[in-house]
C-alpha cells in the first residue's frame, strides 16, 4: 500500500477510537493514585476494565504491598520475531492545590477539545 493510503487507514481507525479513548483517559483523570500514599487500586481496576474481554489478552493483578496494585498484562501473539515489552506505573505525584486551577486536579474534565486529570 502507498503511505497515503496507510495513514487514511490508520487516521479511520484511529478516529473510530477516539471516543472510548476519551472516556478511558477521563475515567483514569478521576482516579486517585497520589504518591505518597501510593493506593492505586483505583487506577489499576480502571486498566484492568478496560483490557478485560480483549481478546487475546490475559491481565495479572500483582500485590506486593497494599494499597500499591500493579498490573501485568500479556497480549496472545500468533507468530514468531521479536516482542515489545510495555513498561509504565500507575501512581501520580501530588496533585496540585485545588483552589489554584481552573478545573479539579483529578476531575477528568473535558473542556476546549482537552482533558484534564
């Protein structure tokens, strides 16, 4: 296939996306995982949520220390050749003070065409 016809089809897919990737970034926005003290439960039930029924995908909840939950997630490949390996965490540092922005520090709101979170 030519570029161009690779990025219409990526920008279709893509697009066909972007609302439950919106709503997943809001529903993680909301989540409370400051550190300390590090409780992300939350955030890790939202993750999980989100890749339970994905086909193909198996999710591991890990709990080496309560409240501090992580997830490992494994995705069914059928063919051989390298791997990606995905790394991130789910805990955030302290929020800004409340009183000093526009919108709540976790409130995941949308507004101008941007999330906040």
């Amino acid at each position: 296939q030519a570029p161009a016809d690779i990025r219409k089809r990526l920008e279709a897919e893509l697009g066909a996306m972007q609302a439950p990737l919106v709503s997943l970034c809001s529903d993680l926005g909301r989540q409370q995982s400051q550190n300390p003290p590090g409780d992300t439960s939350g955030m890790a039930d939202t993750c999980q949520n989100a890749l339970d029924g994905i086909d193909g995908v198996t999710v591991e909840r890990i709990v080496s220390e309560q409240p501090k939950v992580n997830l490992v997630a494994r995705l069914k490949g059928g063919r051989g050749g390298g791997r990606l390996g995905v790394n991130g965490h789910l805990d955030t540092g302290p929020a800004a003070d409340p009183g000093k922005g526009t919108v709540p520090p976790l409130g995941g709101v949308g507004r101008d065409g941007r999330l906040y979170g």
